[in-house]
C-alpha cells in the first residue's frame, strides 16, 4: 500500500481557494503517494470535553479522529482569518488532540500551506496553526513555506491553480512532506 495524506482546508467556503489548493495538490502529489481529503468540518460540533465523558466522541469527531490516524501525514491548507486561524480549524484541532499526549496528532508528520486574497499570503495564520501544533506533539515542516498571496491572481474561474511558480512551491512542499514520513 502507498503512503496516504490526509488533507484538511481549514475555510467551509464553497469556493474556498483554499480547498482547491488542497485539490491541486492532489494533482502535484508525488507518485504513489494518496491526498484524501477530509471536507466535514463544518459538521463538528463545538470542542466541550463533556461530548466524550457523556458517551465517546460525536460520529463526525471520529470521522475526523479516523482520516487523521489512518493517514501516515497530514496536509493542512489554512486561511487567515483576523491574523490567526478560522475557528472552524481550530475547533478540529482542540478535538482532534484528545486524549492528551496519546492523540492522532501526536507525531504525526504534518505540512502547512496557504493563501488568501492579501499580499502576505496566510504567514500570520500559519504561525497561529503552528503555535496550536505544539501541545500535540505534531512534526510540523519547518520549509519549505507556502504562503500564497493575491490568490485571485494563482486561480482560474474554475479555482484551478495555474499559476505555474505556485504549483511548484507546492511540489516542493509535498515532496518535503512525504519525505519526513518514516519508513514503513
């Protein structure tokens, strides 16, 4: 079996450039190599610990719990929303990382990339991502960094990525990715 990447936009928009950055890198993935994408964010309930002491985890929160585990990476495409991250990732994060120390986060090799309609891409939003990634332990790439800026200017009508210099940014992202996965 190959390697899968289990891939999360972090904006429920329907024409969310984001998500269709998460697409092209399903056209960009290297060889061999799976991105499913998990799209059910928007159904997570608000992170309230007294959801799981009542009876297990939601039937969406598992959904999220098993795209995450049973995946050897993780691939999240995030907006930037007031200098941070839509609350609607954030909400996956909180729930994704329980248990504590023991969740499917936990060292799991992970990349970032973004953009947004600003000229500095998504660099703050990143940072915010990154800074919720270190309590669960998660291996996030350092580089190569995608922070993709005017991404009206990257996109066709159809939300295509055709900007070529963008698409490799994205390759080179990916191919760090897959190569920081351990060895099966």
């Amino acid at each position: 079996m190959g390697i899968v990447i289990c891939g999360i936009a972090g904006s429920l928009r329907e024409k969310s450039y984001n998500r269709a950055l998460l697409t092209a890198a399903q056209e960009l993935m290297p060889e061999g190599v799976e991105l499913r994408i998990f799209d059910r964010l928007g159904d997570l309930p608000h992170y309230n610990s007294d959801l799981e002491a009542g009876g297990g985890s939601p039937e969406p929160v598992a959904a999220l719990r098993d795209a995450i585990g049973s995946a050897d990476g993780l691939l999240i495409a995030t907006p930037e929303y007031n200098f941070s991250i839509p609350g609607v990732l954030k909400n996956a994060i909180d729930w994704a990382s329980r248990p504590a120390n023991a969740s499917v986060l936990n060292k799991k090799p992970c990349a970032i990339l973004g953009c947004s309609g600003g000229v500095m891409g998504t660099v703050r939003g990143q940072l915010a991502l990154r800074q919720s990634l270190l309590f669960t332990e998660t291996y996030v790439l350092l580089k190569p960094e995608v922070l993709i800026g005017k991404a009206s200017e990257k996109f066709d009508a159809d939300l295509k990525l055709t900007d070529e210099p963008t698409r490799g940014f994205v390759q080179k992202l990916l191919a760090a990715l897959v190569a920081s996965i351990p060895k099966r």
